[in-house]
C-alpha cells in the first residue's frame, strides 16, 4: 500500500497527518486539484491587439482596457487604462484628411453601450484617441 504523508503549518504549530492511500487515483486526482487551483490563481492571459504604423508608432489595447502607445524615435512609452472591459475589439484601416491610418475599435459599458478607439497614422508620428 503507497502512503501519503501530508504537511501543512498552522501559525507556529506544525500539524503532521498520516494517511493510507490505497488507490492510486486518489493520488491522480489530488495532484489534479492541486494543478488546477494553482492555475486558476494567475486568472486568465489577456493577449492585446496590436496595431504598428510605419512611423514607428504602435498602439496595443487588451480586454482589461490596458492600452499602451510606444514610438521608438523619440523612444517614449505612454499608457492607461479605459477603466471597463472592453469588448468587440477589431482593427480597421482607413484615410482622412490627415492620412492613411489603422485603428482599434472596441465598445465597453459605462452605464450604457459606449464605444471608442485609438488611431494612429502610417506616415505621420500622430494618435488619435476617440469616444463614442
């Protein structure tokens, strides 16, 4: 019979249990449980959407609302929060009076259905933030 010697510390006080495993799914399954749960603490991966323009400017959102704006000349990092959960997330492209452009769409709630974006330009070192 396999035996399990289970530790665990309460305050000052160090508690031994033995127990008699005599299966060895019982094993299987706490190890599981204990995988699982580990796992679960991290929460789950966030991967933002990225958008790069030719002039050196990219502009990355996430889910969380995270947004972060990076040029590498003059090489400056700018970033926040939307304060929501952003959802509908896409990119799309585009010109205006400015020029061509590429932007990050997404909405989020704030008491009613909201939406927003963040642009920025291929050719020119420009972001455009946006609420709608």
């Amino acid at each position: 019979m396999p035996k399990l010697l289970l530790y665990f510390a309460k305050g000052s006080n160090l508690n031994i249990i033995k127990r008699l495993v005599s299966n060895k799914r019982v094993i299987i399954g706490l190890l599981l449980t204990i995988f699982l749960l580990s796992a679960c603490e991290s929460g789950p991966v966030i991967n933002p959407i990225v958008v790069a323009s030719q002039s050196s400017i990219k502009v990355s959102v996430n889910a969380l609302g995270v947004y972060t704006i990076t040029s590498q000349a003059p090489a400056w990092t700018f970033g926040g929060n939307i304060g929501h959960i952003l959802t509908d997330i896409t990119v799309h492209s585009g010109s205006d009076t400015i020029g061509i452009y590429r932007e990050i769409d997404f909405t989020y709630q704030a008491g009613a259905s909201r939406g927003g974006s963040i642009r920025a330009y291929e050719k020119k070192p420009i972001v455009l933030f946006t609420d709608h």
